[in-house]
C-alpha cells in the first residue's frame, strides 16, 4: 500500500462543530468500508484553513474515489515518497 496526504480546504468554523466533525469521520468510515482494503485513513491534521489527511491506499484513485462517495473535497492529493525525521540523521 501507498502512503498519500491530502489537501482539504474546510472552513475554519466547520472544525469547531463537533457534530459535524463526527457526522463527517462516521460517512468517511461508511464509505471506507465499501473500499475495503482498498483505501484506509489513518488520521488528519486540522489547521485554521486546511485539513491534511493521510491515507494508504494501492493507488490514488482509491483516494479520489473515497472522495467522490463521500462528498468530501480534494484541493491536492501527493503520495509520499518517503519520511524524513530525526532519525535520519544517523
């Protein structure tokens, strides 16, 4: 499986309704159980504009297509090619 970020632009308002948060996290879960094992979610991280996502899926068009079913905007989607973090520089 491939690792892939995607780049959501959600209002900030939106991110403080914790309802709608979870309204969107359990339609996310419904529509990833039709693509099983397909496309996974692993978790996002929310900021004042953006919402980053990170996904593993066989390719991108899982990712997109998880998209397209669940209603769920797309501004970018990138596969990542590799991590970089501390223990690079050993």
């Amino acid at each position: 499986m491939k690792k892939f970020i995607i780049e959501r632009n959600v209002k900030a308002e939106n991110k403080n309704d914790l309802e709608a948060i979870k309204q969107g996290a359990m339609k996310s879960n419904e529509v990833l159980a039709k693509l099983a094992p397909k496309v996974q979610w692993l978790h996002s991280y929310a900021t004042k504009d953006k919402t980053y996502c990170v996904y593993l899926a066989e390719d991108e068009s899982y990712v997109r297509k998880h998209a397209e079913i669940g209603g769920f905007p797309i501004d970018s989607v990138a596969e990542v090619e590799y991590i970089v973090d501390p223990t690079r520089a050993n």
